[in-house]
C-alpha cells in the first residue's frame, strides 16, 4: 500500500463551488470548506455527513449526536464556473500585469481570487 508523503496537489481552493462525480453523493453541489493538502482531500457543505456522538460537555452541556462533514478524496470533484455553470476543468492564463490566473476551459471565465 503507498503512503502518502508530503503535500498533494489539489486542484480546487477553499470557497470554490464544486460537484461530485462519483460514489453515493455523485451530482451534489457545495462550497468547499476545508483544503486537506496532506491527505489530496477536500471538505465540501453539505456532502458525507458523519454523524458523532458525544458526551455532556461544558460546551455542550445536552450532548447527543452531532452531524458534520466529512473529507472526500479531491479527485471525486470536479470545479462548477460560476458564470456558465458547467463542470470544468482549470486552466490557467495570465492578466496584462503578468498575474497568473485560473481560467474556466468550458467559457473562457477567470475565477475571483
């Protein structure tokens, strides 16, 4: 079995909109919240809901069964254009400035840093 050593590659970033394009939550759309660079995973709203339960706390003086998100491995996703709402793949272009961009190959769109 590999293990995973370092950082992976992702290719999406924090608040981006994505969809899942395989496994049970396959065609689910959501923001995601949390890039996971060590594990190549990706944490999106709404998608692998864990549910967990937990004792009386301080904090949580009721407890009961809390439900969150789960990671899911990045290659499952695929970046949704904001402006033609297509699945899409990155590309990357440059600004008159020389900045370097993130280009919606379906469109022609930059995403907003």
């Amino acid at each position: 079995m590999a293990v995973a050593i370092g950082r992976q590659k992702v290719h999406v970033k924090k608040g981006d909109t994505v969809e899942i394009i395989n496994g049970k939550h396959r065609g689910k759309r959501g923001k995601v919240l949390q890039v996971l660079t060590k594990d190549g995973k990706v944490i999106v709203e709404g998608v692998n809901i864990l549910k967990r339960h937990s004792k009386p706390t301080q904090k949580l003086p009721q407890g009961g069964i809390v439900e969150k998100e789960g990671a899911v491995f990045s290659g499952r996703v695929m970046l949704v254009c904001p402006k033609c709402g297509k699945l899409t793949r990155v590309g990357h272009g440059y600004l008159g400035d020389g900045t370097k961009v993130r280009v919606c190959k379906q469109c022609g769109e930059q995403f907003e840093k």
